[in-house]
C-alpha cells in the first residue's frame, strides 16, 4: 500500500509543487507525494521548469494544472505558507527562488528521512 503526503500552497503552482518533486525524487518505500493548492491557478508556474533544472527533483515535477486541495485524499497534509483544516504548517523563510527551492529540499529530505523509521 502506497501513502500519500500532500503539499498545499495557496495556489499550488509553485511551493507545493517544489516541495512534492523534491519528496518524490528522496521518498521513502510505501510513500509518494502530490501538490495541491487552496485556490488552484489555471497553470504552473512558468518559474518552476528553470528554477528546478538539473536537480534531483526535475523528473518528479508535476506539470498538469494545480489540483484543489479538497480533491486529494492523503494520510499527511503540509500546507505551505497558508492554512488548510487540521493540516501540518511550514512557513518558510527564504527571500529568493532559489533560496525557497532549498529550504524546501532541506525540510523535505528531513521529512523523508522521518517517514523511513516509521
């Protein structure tokens, strides 16, 4: 059996889907990763196909359009700089692209490594 975690952000274009490509590409056995927003936009956005190029995550980046939080059923929920009902909260700190892309990568390796001992 396959468990889901589910990044939300608020439109789920950017942050989530970082978040999601970079659980995928270090995921644990028996889990898997998918990006969601609170309030989708129509598409990704256009920064995540660069920003993540030549990382371990680019093969994992989901490019259809942002799913509604509310549609996915997961057994863990992170939102990202908003809130979604009972679910985990990450703030996070970074000022650039770059710096978020890493921030990110670093908690969610944490995150990986976390669920392996389970």
């Amino acid at each position: 059996m396959t468990r889901t975690i589910l990044f939300v952000c608020e439109h789920g274009a950017f942050r989530s889907r970082i978040a999601a490509a970079y659980f995928n590409a270090a995921r644990p056995l028996g889990w898997r990763a998918l990006s969601a927003g609170r309030d989708p936009q129509i598409t990704v956005s256009a920064r995540l196909r660069p920003l993540l190029a030549d990382t371990a995550a680019a093969e994992y980046l989901e490019t259809e359009a942002p799913r509604r939080a509310e549609d996915v059923t997961a057994d863990r929920v992170i939102a990202l700089d908003c809130t979604h009902g009972g679910a985990a909260q990450w703030t996070t700190t970074a000022g650039s692209d770059e710096a978020l892309r890493d921030e990110l990568a670093t908690r969610v390796k944490v995150l990986a490594r976390s669920l392996t001992k389970n």
